[in-house]
C-alpha cells in the first residue's frame, strides 16, 4: 500500500475505498473549496466530507463539515466541534504510515 504523505495522498485512498466507510456514492468532489466531497450515505442522505492527514489541518467553518475524514485525529476534533464526526482511519487499520511515525513523535502523540 502506497504510505500517505499528504492530504492529496488520504484523498486518492478515499476515492478508492469510500465504501469500506459506509458511504454509498460521491455526489461532488471538490478539488478546492469545502467540503472535499458531498457523499450519499447508504441511507441516501447527503453528508459534507472533508479529508485532512491531521486533524490540527483543519481550518474551515464546522457548519460546511459533517465528517472529517483523517488519518490520525491528533487534537480531538469532535470534542472541540461536536456537531463533526471523525473518521480515524489509522483506528480502522486501513492504512500503514510508517513514514508518519515520526511526525507524530515530533509532535509528543503516542503512534
């Protein structure tokens, strides 16, 4: 598998595995602007997803953002923004990051 390095890296994952996260299809994909992608869930309903490798990336209006997808959730997000879920990939195990590691360490987080 291919080691993530960057948000663009977690956005190709996503377009490649966005079923395995219970989402049914994307309805739009945004190359700027937020969210990333307008997702319909297999309920049909219309979720904002935003993609970020680190949660401390995240800089947008919580109002635009139902899911944040990232590779590592490094500050909380959802307790500082209730109203967003997160979707941790590392938790999930889908991805292997061995060149991350550093940068978490860097940063004090346990890998």
């Amino acid at each position: 598998m291919k080691p993530i390095h960057s948000e663009s890296d977690v956005v190709e994952w996503f377009f490649e595995n966005y079923k395995r996260l219970g989402f049914k299809r994307i309805l739009k994909h945004r190359w700027s602007g937020t969210p990333d992608f307008d997702m319909f869930d297999k309920k049909n309903r219309v979720l904002k997803v935003e993609i970020e490798d680190l949660t401390d990336c995240f800089n947008h209006n919580p109002s635009d953002v139902d899911i944040v997808v990232c590779v590592y959730d490094n500050i909380g997000l959802s307790k500082i923004h209730p109203s967003i879920k997160v979707i941790e990939l590392r938790k999930l195990g889908y991805l292997m990051m061995p060149d991350m590691e550093e940068h978490y360490r860097h940063k004090g987080e346990k890998v």
